[in-house]
C-alpha cells in the first residue's frame, strides 16, 4: 500500500504551460481520504509553493530549494544554512560570468542584484519575498541555497565552471535547462524525502516518487513505485522503475489514479 507520494514540479506535476491538473486538488480529496500523505519536491521557495496549492497548502508537505528547506507533518521548517565565507566565494567565482545573475535564497529573503529584463522574467516565476540589492555580499541573513540563473544553458556554462570549484565540499547540481543550484554537500531532494519517511515510519516499498531532470536523481531511489515523466531526456529514464505519461497528458495523476486510487 502507497503511503507517501512525493513528485517535482517543472516539467512533471505541472503541465507545459507550468499548470496544476485540472483534477488535482480533486485527487488531492481522495489520497487525504486514503490517508495517503502528498509532498511536492521543487527548487522553487517555500512561500511560492504555499501560494501555488491553496486553498489545500496546509494538507502537504514541501521538498523546497531542491531540499535545503523541509516542512514535514508539524508544520515546522528545517534548513541547512551555508557558511558566510563560501557564500562569499561563490559570488566571487560567478563574478564576470556573463547573462548570469545569482539568487541568494535566505531565511528572510530572496536576494538577487539588479538584472537584464529576461532574467528577471525567470526569476519572477519562480520567486515571491525577494529584495534586490546592491551587493549580495551585504546581505544579513541564513542563506541555505544559491540558485545560479544562466541564460548560456547551466549545464554547458556555470555548471562546468562551478562544480570544479565547490563540487567536492557542495552539492552542485543542474536543475534546469537555465539553472544550477548550491546547497551543503549533504542536501538533496532524496535526503529530504528520507526524512520524511522517517518522521513518519513510511518504508521504501509504501512510497511513490515522480521525476523529470537530475536533481530528482537522489529521489527517484527512495521510493520503489519511481516513475521518470515520458517528456524527460532520454538519459534520465534509467533512474525509474516505471515510466509516467508526459506532463502534457496528465501522467502524475493517471499514475495515481492507476496504482494508488
């Protein structure tokens, strides 16, 4: 019996036009019903996704900032702050990359400098309670993931530029076809789904996991009901059990619909 479902966003629950099912909250009724417990896994903020699931924000759980930000069954949050001096390299290091801009994710705020229009454009998608600022070095707050946006493609430009430098002692990791995110070494989207499944004596086998791109890797293998979406690279297809329709068709909630309602 499936327990606990946990699924990304971006190109998996929500469709390509970056909306909920139309059924969702519908289906969201039945697994409460079913006491089956709903966690969204994202590197979107917290406070985003609280606005992105009312009026049914307080019936989930949230993986947010690719697991640096965990809100479990009590409500309460958990972060994993990074050191001030490694914040500080990391704005040193991504200083003169061009078309690239920093988001400094914090306690308080989002914090970013002032940006080109398309840039700004990706991050008002994605991020609510953020502050621009002069100097991202200024800034007084718990800062527990930078997000890296880079208009060049992360995965060919700021990525190969940043993991040799902080991969070894930090997780680096590609979570997007423009973005590229920084959190302590032991924070991932898995982490925090075992975390989850801890708190509530959920096993491997009572759990479902969705999935699209490569920070859903670590996630992917803590659930044995792992489904990768049709839509992901081909690549990526190795790390599921079971393969989901595309996001376009619905496949998060036809898979639902099949093994768990």
């Amino acid at each position: 019996m499936i327990k606990l479902i946990a699924t990304d966003m971006d190109g998996t629950l929500l469709n390509e036009h970056g909306k909920l099912p139309e059924d969702f909250f519908e289906t969201l009724e039945k697994l409460k019903a079913k006491n089956v417990k709903f966690a969204v896994a994202s590197g979107r903020p917290y406070i985003t996704l609280y606005e992105n699931f009312k009026p049914y924000s307080d019936d989930i759980y949230y993986i947010c900032d690719n697991g640096a930000y965990v809100v479990g069954h009590d409500g309460q949050p958990e972060i994993s702050v990074i050191n001030k001096d490694v914040v500080n390299k990391i704005i040193d290091a991504s200083a003169g990359m061009e078309n690239v801009e920093l988001i400094l994710c914090g306690k308080k705020f989002m914090y970013h400098r002032k940006c080109c229009a398309e840039i700004q454009k990706e991050i008002d998608k994605y991020y609510i309670n953020k502050k621009i600022v002069s100097d991202l070095k200024d800034i007084d707050d718990d800062i527990f993931k930078i997000a890296v946006c880079d208009l060049n493609g992360s995965s060919e430009h700021s990525y190969k530029i940043l993991e040799p430098l902080f991969g070894s002692d930090f997780k680096v990791v590609v979570s997007g076809t423009i973005w590229v995110d920084i959190m302590n070494k032991n924070i991932n989207k898995g982490a925090a789904l075992k975390q989850l499944q801890k708190e509530d004596n959920i096993t491997f086998e009572e759990t479902m996991v969705f999935g699209d791109f490569y920070n859903d890797v670590d996630m992917l293998k803590e659930g044995y009901y792992s489904f990768v979406m049709e839509n992901a690279n081909d690549d990526m297809k190795q790390y599921g059990r079971f393969i989901a329709d595309s996001n376009k068709n619905n496949g998060v909630i036809k898979a639902i619909n099949e093994y768990v309602l």
